[in-house]
C-alpha cells in the first residue's frame, strides 16, 4: 500500500537532526515518515542513512531535499540561514519548520518565498530517546502531530514566548557541568569514579522525573520542601547566600537579549 504519510526533509544534519531523525526512526515505528536528509555534514548523514536504510536517504543537493519534501526543516547555523534559504526554491504547498533560534518569521518568509505553512520550533538532542518538551509557535496541528511522536510538543501563540523558554534551553551545558563537578567531588571523597558518575546521573535523571509530573504549583511546593536544619536545607541556604540561584536567573537575561535581537517584545 502507497505510503500516504508526508516526507520530512532536513537541512543541515547536524547534531540535532542526528537527534530528531534517531528518535523518529528508533522511536516512532507506528509512523514512517519518510526521511530525506541533506549531504551537508556527510559523515552525520551516511551514518544515519546506514542505521535506517528502509526510512532515511540522503539527497545529492540541498535543493533535491527541497524537491522531494512535504515538510522542509531549516536546521542550518543562523549565521548560514539567509544564504542558503534563498539559493533554495520552495513550493507554494510546502510546509517549513524553522529551527534557526535566532531567526523571526517574516525574516525566513521574505527569504523563502510564500509557503503553506511556516512556523518556528525548539526541540532538543533528548527527543531521540524520550518525551521531552518541544515548543512549537504559532500553533500547528499537523507539525504538532508529526513531532508529537517523539517529543510533548508545547504551542505558544507569541513568538517572543518561544525565545524565553529556548533561553532556559542554555541551561543543558551548565546541568551537565554541576553533575559532572558532583561526581568528579564523590570521586575524590573516594568513591569509585564510575560509581559516582552511575549515581549522580541516576539521581539527576530521576529528580527530574519526578519534577516532570509537577505543575507549577507543584515545582513551588517542592522548592521550600526541607527539613530545617537538613542537608537539604544546608545546601539551599549555602546556595542562597552565595548569589547560586539567582545567577541562574540572571544568566538568562544575555541569552534571551541574543534570541530576540530579531523579535519585539510583546506590549503587556
């Protein structure tokens, strides 16, 4: 039977189309998209196309993924997007997902030319192997059915939203550092090096699930949850003494000032 499903098409196959194809491919088998990827990063596309060959190929030419795709993903470097968004032709019934984070959507629309549909997303390198958030605005059933797949797709009306919430996207590099500065202090208190890692990894992992299921009443709840005079509460009370939480905050401020260079605040 004729596969009725769209194609989606990549370009750029960096390490976040890495990501999205993996999970579509290892995690999605109720739905076979078919998956065309660009020859831009070779080695990332041989590799996938070798692990999926009955779902991914990979086109000759940027413009072949355009050709041969329903759904057209922008996953280049912004520095990149102008430059290869307009030596590429679309088609008026296509549907392209921006991924540049920087980038408004006038900006790629008069790069690109009139299309069915264009809409910004923010999905991350977990959407391989679990359900985490992927932002999505405007809303779009379709998209937001498609990526639903491997990923719980949050729609945002507001375009300046989305930045805010890609800001806190920031914080994947720096969590890895505190877990990997706890392990390497377990470590040297002498724990077994990889007995450490296993477990601080497996602690965050798990803390993180359980904060999963949390609204935000529920985050707040948790947050003043320590026994005075616990370990607990000695290490919040350490952090907020020394300025450790609120330098997470602030830490955003740069970050989502780089993200909407190209987007208006919305009026309150």
């Amino acid at each position: 039977m004729e596969n009725k499903l769209p194609t989606l098409g990549f370009i750029g196959t960096g390490t976040l189309t890495s990501a999205l194809v993996t999970g579509f491919c290892s995690r999605a088998a109720e739905t076979l998209y078919p998956i065309v990827l660009s020859p831009r990063s070779r080695e990332n596309a041989a590799r996938l196309r070798a692990a999926y060959p009955d779902r991914v190929t990979v086109a000759e030419s940027m413009q072949e993924v355009v050709d041969r795709s329903d759904w057209v993903m922008l996953a280049v470097l912004p520095g990149a997007g102008e430059e290869v968004c307009r030596s590429l032709r679309f088609r008026p019934e296509q549907k392209v997902i921006n991924f540049m984070s920087d980038k408004a959507l006038p900006q790629i629309r008069a790069w690109i030319g009139e299309t069915a549909a264009l809409v910004h997303m923010v999905p991350l390198t977990f959407n391989a192997f679990t359900n985490g958030p992927i932002v999505l605005s405007p809303p779009n059933s379709e998209a937001a059915e498609i990526f639903g797949h491997i990923g719980k797709v949050i729609q945002l009306e507001e375009r300046y939203h989305t930045a805010v919430l890609a800001a806190v996207t920031g914080c994947v590099a720096p969590f890895f550092t505190l877990m990997d500065t706890l392990s390497r202090w377990s470590a040297a208190q002498g724990v077994p090096e990889e007995l450490a890692a296993s477990y601080v990894a497996g602690f965050f992992g798990a803390v993180c699930q359980e904060a999963a299921h949390l609204d935000a009443a529920g985050l707040h709840r948790m947050a003043g949850t320590a026994t005075p005079g616990g370990i607990n509460w000695m290490v919040k009370d350490f952090l907020t003494q020394q300025g450790g939480f609120q330098m997470w905050a602030d830490a955003m401020e740069p970050a989502l000032e780089r993200l909407t260079v190209n987007i208006p605040k919305p009026e309150k």
